[in-house]
C-alpha cells in the first residue's frame, strides 16, 4: 500500500505526481527546485540561494512524512552546469551531519521553469 504525502510548506505539483510517496517505509520525493512555497515565486538571487530553498522544500517534505535528512538513502541532484557543482555541494552538505546519502549529480540541458538545480530524495524508516 502506498500513501500519498503533500504539504502546503513545499511547493505544489505543477504537474501530474505527488510531493512524495511513502511505501513500506521508504519515502520517494519528487524532484523539487527553488520556489518559495509562501509566495509561489522563485528564489534565483543565487545558486547557493536556489539550493537552500530546494533543501529547505525537501525538508518540508520529509517532516510532513515523518521524516528527516538523518532518513535519506540517496539523492539526486541534476544541475544546469556542472560549473555549478562546488556552491550546490556545500549547501547539500550542510543540511547532512554523518552516513552521507549515496548520490549521484547529473549536469541536464534543461530544468522546469529554466532553474539551475533539481533535488529527488529516497528516504527510509524502519
């Protein structure tokens, strides 16, 4: 059996999937970038200032389920350029303290709404 999560402190779908899924424990989110749930608008000043937004949706996720980043197997992040790799890593890293998530980091030709940095996360809780 599978449960749909959704929380109004992270962004809205603007497309046809969930926030996230949680089944037998593991919880997969969606892909989520740098809109500002509270406003609807992008936060782009920056990409250390885009990648703190998608960790903080991310995070808004995981405690609607029961979650936290301590729970997180892996991630994804997915990149505009790869030059871009260095400011993203060390806003990633600060929101993870030990047991480091597997993660693999993609450089893509293009993102939603023209973003520079998408974050998918796979979490499990016994």
């Amino acid at each position: 059996m599978k449960t749909i999560i959704n929380t109004t402190n992270a962004p809205a779908p603007i497309g046809p999937y969930s926030q996230a899924v949680a089944a037998n424990g593991f919880l997969f989110i969606s892909g989520q970038i740098a809109i500002n749930p509270a406003t609807g608008e992008l936060t782009v000043e920056s990409v250390k200032n885009e990648t703190e937004q998608v960790m903080r949706n991310l995070h808004a996720v995981l405690l609607e389920a029961g979650y936290g980043f301590e729970h997180v197997l892996k991630t994804t992040i997915f990149l505009s350029d790869m030059g871009l790799f260095a400011e993203v890593n060390e806003v990633y890293g600060s929101f993870f303290t030990s047991d480091f998530p597997a993660r693999e980091t993609v450089a893509v030709k293009g993102l939603p709404k023209g973003v520079n940095v998408e974050i998918s996360v796979t979490a499990y809780k016994a």
